[in-house]
C-alpha cells in the first residue's frame, strides 16, 4: 500500500467525503479522487460506497483504514524521532491552545520567541478542541486538561480562577442577583454543551435552573465579550475579567479552579525549535 495514497484514503474516511479530505490535506478535490481511485486499482477492491449523505467505508475499506492507520502511525512516529535529534533553531513549530490563552499569554510568548529566532515559522492555532500531538496536529499545547497518554510529557504552568461577572449596564438594569436561588430572574451566558457541559447546571457551584440563556458561545474571547456587552451573567477567568472596568465580579467568595498545562510528545523533546517556543511559553506564565 502506497503511503501516499494511504494517508488521502484516511482523510476520505474520516471526512466521508472527498470535498473534506481535500481541505484537510490542502489539496485540490480532483487529486484526492484520482488518489482513491489508484489506491482502489492497486488493492483491487472497492474501499468506499458513494452515496447521497457521503463516502461509506466497505468491509474492505475497514480493513485497509486499520492498516492504514498503523501506517500513519509508524510515518509520524519516524517524523517525530527525526524531528528529535534536529538542533535546528530554524524551521515550523505548531503550537496550539484556547483563544484567550492565545491573546493573554501565548501571543507575548510567540513574539519573544520571534525576537530570538526569527528564522522559526510560528504556526498557532486557537480553538476548543483539543489538537492531537500523536498526530502532528500541534507539537506544543496548552492545555486545561492534563494528558494521560504515556507518550505525552506535561508540565504545570499555573492554577486560574473562574468568577462570576456581569456588566455595570447589566447590574444596574437588573439588579444583583440572589445567593441561593439558582439565578432566577437573571440572563445568562453560557459555553455551548461540547465544550462546558457543567454550564447547563450550574455556574462558580451556583445553580442555573432558574435562570434564562440568553447565548451560549464556543469560545473564551466570545464569552467574555458578551458578558461586557451585558448579555447577562457569566463565569470568567478572574485575571482577565478583573482588567475590564466594565465588569463587576458577583459573590468574590465564590470561585472556581482549574489548571493549566503544557504538553509535547516525548520524541519532539529535544528538538531545539520545539524546546525554545516551551521555554519563551514558560516564561509567559507566572507560577502564582
């Protein structure tokens, strides 16, 4: 099985459609079917059903995506290990994190690392779901959530809070709301359920089923950004909330924790690049 063609027929079968696998991969549509159609001729098998809602892997395209993918695995593993023993401080370094993060911390870190190394191409992806590392999605994270793979080394960068905020315009139409009585006759905002399920119940341990959704959001900056705009009640990460002086924290006694992570693949370690953007993120995060 050519690697080529194996890697086109995978983003097919993840994507189920060839329009998908073609942006994936950054590649044109027309490409990704003559690959299929190749790999199908070689094998001589039909590895896809077409129909109307996609591409349906057949038996025999189960079989060859399992195989398929041991291949991806043993590509990127060789990849991972010669980027391992590269001490470059030249090349690409894929970082990837949350959307506030990125405009709090990684941003000013990315930039130092510009200072130091120019000829590093910085390629910083901000979104809520996790990047795969095993994959080279990204060879750097930071994350909230602590990695339980054993190819995966972490460190602790530091420990947030979260608050809950409002806004002046919002308090002051309103009106405070009352401890105990889980928000009624307030708005609320809220992450959509695929990112913060918890938000759908409760906000800083604060019931919410009294309380109306005005929006749910998929990203920190939006949040943020409508709880200033007085949308109504939000939880916040206390660091950046508190610098906004349209904001106004309800309850300070009341409080939630989380703690932040960086990760890499244990192969990419002693890349230089990979080592050099670790330190300036370091650097970027205080420990208290």
């Amino acid at each position: 099985m050519d690697w080529d063609n194996a890697r086109i027929f995978l983003a097919i079968h993840r994507a189920g459609t060839l329009r998908g696998a073609a942006a994936q991969l950054d590649i044109d549509q027309a490409t990704v079917g003559r690959r299929l159609a190749a790999m199908e001729k070689s094998l001589n098998a039909r590895l896809f059903l077409r129909t109307p809602g996609g591409y349906v892997a057949t038996p025999a395209g189960d079989l060859a995506a399992s195989a398929a993918e041991q291949m991806e695995t043993a590509a990127d593993r060789l990849q991972r290990e010669m980027q391992g023993i590269d001490n470059r401080l030249s090349g690409t370094i894929r970082v990837a994190t949350s959307d506030t993060m990125a405009a709090h911390f990684v941003v000013e870190a990315m930039q130092r690392l510009h200072q130091r190394h120019p000829d590093i191409r910085i390629v910083l992806t901000a979104a809520t779901q996790l990047s795969s590392l095993t994959r080279r999605e990204a060879d750097l994270a930071i994350r909230t959530v602590r990695p339980d793979s054993p190819d995966l080394i972490s460190r602790h960068l530091t420990r947030r809070t979260l608050g809950l905020y409002a806004s002046k315009a919002y308090l002051k139409k309103h009106g405070m709301p009352t401890p105990g009585n889980a928000l009624a006759g307030h708005d609320i905002v809220i992450y959509q359920h695929s990112v913060a399920p918890r938000h759908a119940e409760k906000l800083c341990g604060e019931p919410v089923a009294n309380a109306r959704v005005a929006m749910e959001v998929n990203t920190g900056l939006v949040l943020h950004e409508a709880v200033k705009a007085g949308l109504g009640i939000g939880e916040l990460a206390t660091h950046i909330a508190a610098t906004t002086p349209e904001l106004v924290r309800i309850w300070p006694e009341r409080e939630q924790s989380y703690e932040v992570y960086l990760v890499m693949h244990s192969d990419l370690n002693r890349t230089a690049r990979v080592r050099a953007a670790a330190d300036a993120i370091i650097e970027s995060f205080p420990s208290k």
